[in-house]
C-alpha cells in the first residue's frame, strides 16, 4: 500500500532538489511539476520509504537506468500514480524534458548517440547530480550543490560538444544546413532530402521537415499556408513535406525504419487533411533498405509511391497506370 503522506513528502523533497539543480519550475502546472519531480524519483530508483542516500544513479547497480514504459511501472507500483502505460512518450516529450535539459538526468547512459525512439534508451540520474542528490538533507547539502553548480557550466560545454559531434547535417534550399540528432530516421531524412528530391523532386524545395526531438525543425508557414495545407499543428504531419513549383506537386513522405509507412489508412488520412490543398499530392514512404521494405510491403496503399536509399536512383510505384504522379478522383 502506498502511503500517501510519505509519497507527497518525498515529491516535494524531489521538487526542492530539482529546482535547486537548476531545473525550471517557472509556468508549470502544479500537476506537470508533480509528474516531473515522480519521473526524476522513478529514475533515482526511490521510493518513499528510502533515504535520499540510496539514490542511484547510471554508474551504480551495474548501471541503473530506466526506459520510459519502466518509468511509467515504477511511479505506477510506487508512487501512487495510475498511469496508462500508452503514456510513455510523455515521459521523453514532457515530464524529464527539464531534467534532461539541465543535466540532472541522462537521457540515454548507456548509448548517448542511440536514435530517440530506440527502445532500448534509458533515462539515469547523471552521477555528478547523484552525488548531491545523496546529500539532501544533511550538513554535506549545501557545499556538495555549490560544488555541482560551480561546474556545471563546464559539464554543459562537455556534454554539448559531444552531442553535436554526433549530429547529423542537413541541406535544405539555398544552401541552408540544419543540424538534425542522430538517429537511423533522421539519417533516412537526410537522404530524402539530399538524394531523393534532388532526382525526383523536378526542383522542389522542403517546407517541412521534423526531428525525431524537434518536431518542427523546419517550417515555411506562409509558402504551406498559400497552398491550402492543413495545421502544421496537426499530429498526422508526413516526416517530410516538399513542394515543386515546375509540376504543381506537393510531396508527402513518410521516413520509415520501424513503423508508420503510408498504408490505407494513413494515405486515407493524409487525403482527407489535404482536401483543400490547391496542389497536387505525391505520397512516398521512404525505407533506408530492401530488408526494411520488405517488412512492410504487404502495408503500402494503391496510389503511393516507395523509395529506398540504398538504391537511391529507382522507384517503386503502387499505382500501375502511370509513373509517378498525384492521382485525381474521376
């Protein structure tokens, strides 16, 4: 039975030592910080009736991580929460984006570089942070947290560089280059932008194009919104959206290395959402290999187009009467 009166006292405890961490608390809900403070609680591994010393961090027990769905067990099992385990993306997305941001939490410690829906990343408590963590509540508190913030900008600088080492550049129109995390998704983006539309784009230029962290990593609002294209908004957005002025096309793609590409149901989707679009629509699912398609290719809709990277210069074409093409209700 989980007590409700340790618990609380622990989530406020976990609340003061992340904002004394540097974690922002400024336009959080009360229930968003409650979430926050369980999430940090579940990956330090503490429960209420545990003494802030125990916290463990990704350098102890072998290294003690966590991934998003264990979170969710954990708070659920310990902390009094009941949440749906579909939830799971919130985690990454929401209740230790902070954390992660102000280096109290890893967000993978075992594999930094792992692309961001690798079911295999974990969330850890950063053993610089772990070391003050354990201190709360005693006389070596105060002096171990000055000792943290004195060198965390150092640990940012460290940590940055080694993030942006691994980051994956991008070419978009007129030479402009985005830096994307890394990733086998946003290394098949890259590609679909470099290789692709360069050979079957007849000129046209990204409007939109997401990062597996950033999911509006680049955005032409007014060119979409002259031509009709639905909320940028909207969750159903195609990993990429591209736009050739020569052929009036409007290219949709959806980047696939694990799941999501345009089936019936999705292209049904994606049809309804670009219903007042004043130019035609291309749908493309793109795989980074034959042994990726092959996964999937009992899902691909009729009237869709299907492109490997690996074989940069071909097409697959769901469609049987014509090249490729947008498709126009008769």
């Amino acid at each position: 039975m989980v007590s409700v009166k340790k618990t609380q006292k622990l989530t406020h405890e976990a609340l003061e030592i992340l904002s004394a961490l540097g974690v922002p608390m400024t336009g959080l809900t009360e229930r968003r910080q409650e979430k926050m403070a369980k999430a940090f609680l579940a990956v330090a591994g503490m429960t209420p009736d545990m003494l802030w010393s125990d916290a463990k961090d990704s350098a102890s027990d072998g290294g003690h991580q966590l991934q998003s769905r264990q979170i969710i067990s954990f708070m659920n099992s310990h902390l009094g929460e009941s949440i749906s385990p579909g939830s799971y993306d919130d985690i990454r997305r929401k209740d230790l984006v902070l954390p992660v941001e102000a280096l109290v939490v890893l967000r993978s410690a075992k594999n930094p570089n792992a692309n961001t829906n690798d079911g295999t990343r974990g969330f850890a408590l950063n053993p610089s942070a772990a070391h003050v963590v354990r201190c709360f509540g005693t006389n070596a508190w105060r002096p171990a947290l000055e000792s943290f913030m004195t060198d965390r900008a150092t640990l940012a600088q460290e940590l940055s560089r080694k993030r942006d080492l691994a980051r994956i550049p991008v070419t978009l129109n007129d030479d402009q280059v985005l830096s994307f995390s890394p990733g086998k998704h946003n290394q098949l983006q890259k590609q679909i932008i470099e290789d692709f539309l360069p050979l079957f784009g007849h000129g046209a230029e990204v409007l939109y194009v997401g990062d597996t962290e950033d999911k509006n990593k680049y955005s032409n609002t007014p060119r979409l919104t002259s031509l009709n294209f639905f909320e940028l908004a909207h969750d159903k957005l195609p990993d990429v959206v591209a736009y050739s002025s020569q052929k009036n096309w409007l290219f949709l793609i959806e980047a696939v290395t694990t799941t999501n590409p345009i089936n019936e149901l999705r292209l049904r989707t994606l049809k309804q959402l670009t219903a007042q679009c004043t130019a035609d629509v291309v749908y493309i699912t793109a795989f980074p290999d034959r042994t990726t398609y092959r996964k999937f290719a009992h899902d691909i809709a009729w009237e869709t187009e299907v492109w490997l990277a690996e074989a940069p210069e071909h097409m697959i074409h769901f469609n049987g009467d014509k090249f490729i093409g947008p498709y126009r209700v008769s």
